[in-house]
C-alpha cells in the first residue's frame, strides 16, 4: 500500500512538472522586421451558377439530401484548392435560390417556380453557413434585369412576366428582360438585394455583365422613352439608358453601404469597356449595345472590388488579357481592388492549366500589393480537370490566402489571440483563444523550420494545433557531370511559433510569439 502512495505522489509530481514547466504561455521578442513571418493574401474566387443548372444544382427537382451533399462536395473542393471565396448565384431569373417574400422559389432549384424544397429548407442560409466553416467568403450573385430565361421554362402565375407585364418586356424566343428605365423596376430590384443583405450574414453582393441584353442595342422600350420625353428630358437615347442603369448601380453601392458597411459590392463587366480602348483592342462594345458604362462606375468608385470577364488568352492580340488587365488598372484612380475573371475551357488539359496558372502569375505581377481572380466555372473544377487542379495546388495555390484587406472598408484589426504551447517529446501543441470571438473569422499559426517561416490557416471552429519539433526534409543535391543523385536527407528544428487572428475583412492583428518549451524527460513516461 505504501508503494501504490508513493507511485501515485510521484505521478502527481510529475503532472505538476509537466503543467508548470513544459507549458509556454508567455510571448517573446518579436523578430526583426526582415524576418517577420508573412501570410499570402489574395482573394481565390470561383462562380456557382445555378441558371440553366450549370454548377449548381445538377438538375432540378433533386431532393433536399441531394442538393445539400452536392453543394458540400464543391464546397470541399473549393477548401482543397486552396480558394477562398465563393460567388453564389441566388437570383437567376427574378426567382429566388432562398426564402424570399418579394420573388418566387427558383425552377433550377426544384423543377417548378414557385414550389419550395421539400424537406424544407433555405439553400442560401445552407451555403453561407457551409462556406464559412470552411473559412470561405460567401458572396451573393444576383442579374438584376433578366425576368425569364426561355421558353423551355414555364411561366408560372408567380412570376413576375404575369403578375407585373408591364415591365417584363419579350425581347426574342421567349426570353424577357425588366426594363431599366421603370422605376418600380428599380425600386423592385434594390429592395430584392437590400432584403438578402439584411436577413443573411453574406460577404458580399455580386452582380455580372448583364444589364441591357446583349443584342445590337435595340431594347423595346418606347413607352418608357416617350414617358421620359415628356418630361422633357434633353439625353439622347443612348445616354439615357446609360444613365437609367448608372442610377442603379450608385443606389445598391450606397444602399449596401449604410446597412452593413463590411459587405462587399463586386461587378463582372463584360472584359472590353469599348473597341480600340486600348488601340489594340477589338470586340463587342457594352457602352453602346449593354448601356453599361462600367469605366463609371470604376472611376466613381461604387464597387470594392472590380472583374471584368477577360475570357480571351494571353497571347490573343485582339483581346489580350494582359493588355486588357493592364488598361483597366490605369482606370482604378482610387484604387479599389482588381480581380479579374477567368474562364477555364472545356479542354482541362495541361495546355488549359498552363494559360490559367499564367494569367494568375501576370495578374499576380500587375496587382502585387492585393491580387486575386474569380473562375468561371465550378463545374471545371468537378469534371476531369485534374490537370488543372494539381497545377494550381502544386503552383500558385500551393499555400493557403487569406482575402485582401479593403481599407477604405475596414482597416481596424482584431485583438490578437492568448495563445498557449505544451510539448511532449517531440511533439508541441499549440492552442488558442480569441479575445473577441465575434471579430474573428480566421486564425494564422506561424512556424519556422531552421530560417524559413511556414504557415497553416485554420477556421472559427478550430483551436488547437500539432506540430513536429523537428521534420525532415529532402534536398536534391546538385548533379555533377549529368550524374543522377539521390535525394539528401536533412533535419529541420523548429526555432519560432507565433499566432494570429483574422477578421472577415482580411485585417490581421498582432502576431504573439510564443516560447518553445524544453521536451518532457522520457523518464516521467516510465
């Protein structure tokens, strides 16, 4: 009996050892300015576009389990590839992806507009709540204008097409379109953005390039251009369309602005503003045939970040994108954030992964400071794209990004993190905790392996992290006279940790650095 006393007083004594002098609570010196550790921003965006069933849902009419573990299987993918933002269309067609009293349930979602999911459930609320346990941005795509697709579509007595004919015009084999000029179009439109941005906790609101359809410029609207004669109204045609779709843009920007200023504005223009801007440049004109002045709305600033579709490949000289990207970066005076959009094409092979990962490496070298892009599709990244996965994983997507800062937004960072390391033998446990939980959507663990600094990026969910005191790695030495070498090992100590926290905005606050505990003797093991 006095031996099983004196094991268990011995055990205790080793508990408090192992407690008080193998735990780090306390923060070192920071490192010299040279050697503090960095974390990659840029902003990894991909589209899901549920029009026409492309990314999203497969097809209509899948039940709710269905949907749910199809939008978890791209959601996961978009984690392992190391994005972080997701533009999620929710308005196709004047319908709604989501719980909406002013529009209808979507037909792409359930096979009948009108009809919600059964079991029920809201899809938006599903894949806001989703994407952020992934610690991915979730931003909301809506087209404005576009009323009905086409005819293999019904309309049912819930759309607007029947209920308010008087704005929904037929512009060709059964496609119809609001029309911009309307107010009550307008009106009805802010207030379908303004209800998601109130009710859902989503980063940002996305529209893409269409605003007048693309056609040859004609539009049927001569009663809302007689209405406005009337009135005497002194712009042209042209100008005035222009002006009925710049309207709306200023009014989302500010609307969005006074009642959640951190939630993002972005627009996708189409790529070319005008022909021959700059010379070289040929193509489609949207001042003239989508009355959308997007070089505007850049200049105004009422976007925060800005992605002109720029579909066309390096070296194609009418559309080049280098030349196009560089044009709309003179255009940015004040400096709102530039990410343009990419396609990737059915081809996924290394020739499609090879111009993708150029273009981010150009787009990379014209926005340093804050680079990013947006996909387009989803779907290229869920259909035999392998090449273009394992390029981008093994190149530029290689490490984890947290989203660019928008200063002009938010330039306040949150409270760094109280963060504690323990060691046994030769592994240390690094966990944390947040200050202000609310103002933290990420957390950063900074370690450096012999002089260079490694990170990993983790979610609001996470605390805790294990990593190796020391690693090995492989080194391929240099060949001498063409002789094939093998790999040398080395052994790696870890020198530095440090932690930090990120809010939804992309601030990062102070780093804490933490000391490296001692290892436990083997002997307290015994």
């Amino acid at each position: 009996m006095k031996t099983l006393f004196s094991q268990i007083f011995l055990f205790l004594c080793c508990a408090v050892l192992v407690s008080g002098c193998f735990s780090s609570r306390s923060n070192i010196e920071e490192p010299s300015a040279r050697n503090l550790p960095r974390v990659e921003k840029e902003f990894r965006g991909v589209w899901v576009a549920t029009v026409s069933n492309i990314d999203w849902p497969s097809k209509p009419g899948l039940t709710t389990e269905q949907q749910q573990q199809e939008a978890l299987a791209i959601l996961d993918t978009v984690a392992a590839l190391h994005m972080n933002a997701v533009i999620f269309q929710v308005r196709p067609q004047t319908d709604a992806i989501y719980k909406s009293d002013l529009e209808p349930w979507s037909y792409y979602l359930t096979g009948k507009q009108g009809l919600p999911p059964d079991p029920y459930y809201d899809p938006l609320e599903f894949w806001i709540t989703e994407a952020h346990k992934r610690g991915l941005e979730l931003h909301a795509w809506f087209n404005p204008y576009r009323a009905h697709v086409s005819r293999r579509v019904e309309i049912t007595d819930s759309s607007i097409v029947r209920q308010k004919p008087e704005l929904a015009k037929e512009i060709n084999d059964g496609m119809y379109w609001l029309d911009p000029a309307k107010k009550e179009v307008q009106d009805h439109s802010f207030n379908v953005v303004m209800d998601v941005v109130k009710r859902y906790d989503v980063d940002g609101i996305h529209f893409d390039d269409y605003f007048y359809p693309y056609s040859d410029g004609i539009f049927p609207d001569d009663d809302s251009w007689e209405e406005y004669q009337k009135k005497s109204g002194t712009l042209s045609r042209e100008d005035w369309r222009r002006m009925n779709v710049n309207t709306f843009i200023e009014r989302v920007y500010k609307g969005i602005k006074n009642e959640k200023p951190y939630v993002k504005f972005g627009i996708s223009p189409f790529g070319i503003w005008r022909p021959t801007y700059p010379q070289s440049i040929e193509g489609y004109d949207q001042y003239n045939k989508l009355y959308a002045d997007a070089k505007l709305w850049l200049n105004k600033g009422w976007i925060d970040y800005w992605t002109p579709q720029l579909y066309w490949h390096i070296n194609q000289i009418p559309q080049s994108f280098p030349v196009l990207l560089g044009w709309w970066l003179k255009e940015n005076s004040l400096h709102r954030h530039l990410w343009p959009g990419m396609i990737i094409r059915r081809s996924h092979d290394e020739k499609t992964a090879d111009e993708i990962v150029n273009q981010i490496m150009i787009e990379r070298g014209f926005v340093p400071e804050a680079p990013g892009h947006i996909h387009f599709s989803m779907k290229a990244f869920m259909r035999d794209s392998n090449a273009v996965d394992s390029s981008l994983i093994a190149g530029p997507y290689r490490q984890q990004a947290i989203v660019p800062p928008s200063p002009w937004l938010d330039n306040v960072p949150p409270e760094m993190p109280a963060a504690t390391v323990e060691r046994v033998r030769d592994t240390l446990t690094v966990q944390w905790r947040q200050k202000n939980p609310g103002d933290v959507f990420r957390t950063i663990v900074y370690y450096q392996f012999d002089e260079k600094w490694l990170y990993s990026i983790f979610n609001k969910q996470d605390s805790v992290y294990s990593i190796p005191f020391t690693r090995t790695v492989y080194e391929q030495p240099r060949s001498r006279r063409g002789e094939i070498q093998e790999p040398r090992a080395k052994t790696e100590r870890l020198n530095a940790l440090a932690v930090s926290a990120v809010d939804r905005m992309g601030n990062e606050s102070k780093k804490i650095f933490l000391n490296i505990p001692e290892a436990i003797p083997d002997s307290l093991f015994h």
